[in-house]
C-alpha cells in the first residue's frame, strides 16, 4: 500500500513538469484513477474499541467521477488500507467505499489550478485478524486543488477531515491522484470572423416601387394600379360618376305578391347595390285607375314593401339603404282604357342612385 501510495504522489509532483502549460478543463467528463493518501488518526488515540485505535496509516484507492458542468461533480471511491493499533501493534484490513459531492469555480484558476471543495460519505468494514469485525459510517468534508497536464489526464491534492459518526471522533487525510479523461465535451468552436472588404459606396438610385413617377419617399399612396394618372404626391387622380339603375315590376289586378318571373331582374339590382355599397335604392309603387284614389295610394306602397321585402330576405340588401314610397294612380305609364295599359300601369318602379370614383387613365 505504501508503495501506491508513493507512485500517485510521485506522478502528482512529476507530470506538472512534463506539461508545458496547463491544460483547459472540458465542460463535462468522466474520468477513472488512482489515489494514495495518509491518514492521521491521532483523534481516535485511545479509545476504548481496538478496531478504533489505529495508528497512521497510508490508504490507496481507485476513484470515478463524473463532471456534470463546469460547477458540480460527483465522486465514487473504494480504497484499502492495512493500519495497525496503536496500543497491540495487530493487523488489520479496512475497507472503505464513499460517495461525495463537489463544487468547482467555473473561471477561477490559481496558476492554472483549479479548486474544489467537496461533501460526502464513507461506509468502512474494518476486519481485525483476531475474528474482530466492525463496520462504520462517517461523513467527510473536504478540499483541494486540480490542474490539466495533458489532454487526458488530470492531478489533484488536497484534505479530507472525516468525523465517525458513532464515535464522534475526527480523522484528516491527505491525498493525491491522478485521473484519466474519457467522454469530454467541450465548448463549441467560435466561427470565424467574416472576411469583409472594403468596397466603393455605391448610392442606389431613388425606388419607385409602383411605378407611378413618384419615388418612394415622397409617395403617398403605394401601390398605385398601372396606368394611372397621379398627382405629385402619388395619388391616382379620379372622376366621380353617378349610379343610376331602374326597374319595373308588374304587378297582378289588386295583388302585392311579387312574381318569381321577375326575381333575375331584382337580382342584378341587388347586384349593383353590393357593387357600390354607397348607393341607395328608391322603390315607387303605382296602380291603375280602378278602385278609389285613396285605396290605391295605400296599395302602391304595399307593393313597393313588397320588393324592398325581396331584396331584404332574398338577397341581403340592407334595409337603411331602401326608401318605399307609393304613387297611387297618378303616374301611369300606359292608358287606363284598356287590359294591357292597366297591366303596365300596376308596377313597382326601382331608382338606384350614388356616386363612384373611377381611376383616370394616362
């Protein structure tokens, strides 16, 4: 055991003096060692268990660890130890397992050391050669430091304080080792910077996306159509028109039912209206001269309802937009003498008025 003992310190003191300079630790990583250390065990002096009074003792062990992040790894060990008591000078076998903690400083660096600082736990069996057998449980604090020496392989030293906690009673140990490095990861390699080379400025001319003769900057109204005529803000020049659309709808002797023969016409009203949702509609309801003049100016605004009703239910033609008004007697169109006169005279008149901007063109 003294003999490991003395390799892992001879490689901790030699392999520093092989490197040139230290290495950059990876960001995560496994690494598999070995370990020799010695144990003062002054604190367990005299006590009462022979298991417990040992003399200092030299102890070497192999050790895995992983490094999560540049902060935080984790450490297994198994280690054996052949101490003596103090008081008898017999022989025994320890052997111990533990499982620890540490925390790193991820940039802090002490001529390219690098330190920690760990907490964990140790199980020991302790077998004496007279039969005797104990076992412990301990909790440890410890420190150190770590340095790269080459790309794989790794040194550390530092001190364990372990308090038995049955016993109370406090044990150092100071160690070494040495570590390879397998599964590393590293930071990404930055990108290179972009070559750039200086060239002439070159001033784009002035855009004129829409191609109306007004640039951009100076363009009011994008997007003008081709062809347009615009003023010197951009915007399409234009003429307003007036709408104007009539229909007829006849009407049988003393009816207000509107016909099905001539919904197509008051579909392509409805039409025009929804093409210029501005305009309005005026409906005039007429009759013919039979009946009282009293009685046909009521029914000559009931047939006028009646077809604001179809443009209404039948094709969606907002009812604040329709105005119905009715006539009566007074307006034929036809004479009142005979059947067909009187037919044409029983009608419904449709007046859509507005106005539209249509685009001037070049």
């Amino acid at each position: 055991m003294r003999m490991t003992y003395l390799a892992a310190v001879c490689a901790t003191i030699c392999l520093p003096s092989l490197a040139v300079s230290a290495e950059n630790f990876p960001l995560s990583y496994w690494t598999v060692g070995i370990e020799g250390s010695h144990v003062d065990s002054g604190n367990s002096r005299n006590k009462s268990v022979v298991q417990d009074n040992f003399s200092n003792y030299y102890e070497g062990g192999i050790n895995v660890t992983h490094q999560f992040n540049p902060n935080w790894s984790v450490l297994l060990q198994g280690s054996y130890a052949e101490p003596e008591t103090r008081a008898t000078g017999i022989d025994t076998e320890l052997l111990r397992f533990s499982i620890g903690g540490r925390a790193h400083p991820a940039k802090f660096r002490l001529a390219g050391w690098r330190p920690f600082g760990g907490l964990g736990y140790s199980y020991t069996d302790i077998d004496v050669t007279s039969g005797v057998s104990k076992n412990e449980d301990a909790i440890f604090l410890e420190g150190g430091m770590q340095r790269m020496v080459a790309p794989r392989f790794m040194i550390e030293a530092g001190v364990r304080a372990r308090t038995e906690l049955d016993d109370g009673y406090v044990d150092g140990q100071y160690f070494a080792g040495v570590h390879y490095l397998f599964n590393r990861k590293f930071p990404s390699a930055p990108k290179p910077a972009a070559v750039t080379t200086t060239k002439p400025a070159v001033v784009p001319p002035p855009k004129d996306s829409d191609g109306d003769g007004v640039i951009d900057e100076l363009d009011k109204c994008p997007n003008t159509p081709q062809g347009a005529l615009v003023d010197s803000d951009g915007c399409p020049k234009e003429l307003t028109k007036e709408i104007r659309e009539t229909l007829y709808v006849e009407f049988e002797l003393d009816k207000t039912e509107v016909r099905r023969q001539f919904f197509p016409e008051i579909a392509k009203l409805a039409k025009v209206m929804k093409q210029y949702p501005t305009s309005s509609i005026l409906l005039e309801g007429h009759t013919d001269s039979t009946g009282s003049a009293s009685y046909n100016q009521k029914l000559s605004k009931s047939r006028a309802d009646a077809v604001m009703k179809v443009l209404v239910n039948e094709f969606g033609i907002d009812t604040n937009r329709i105005t119905t008004t009715g006539m009566g007697e007074s307006q034929p169109i036809a004479t009142n003498s005979t059947a067909e006169g009187r037919a044409q005279n029983r009608r419904v008149e449709a007046i859509v008025t507005g106005k539209y901007s249509e685009l001037i063109k070049k």
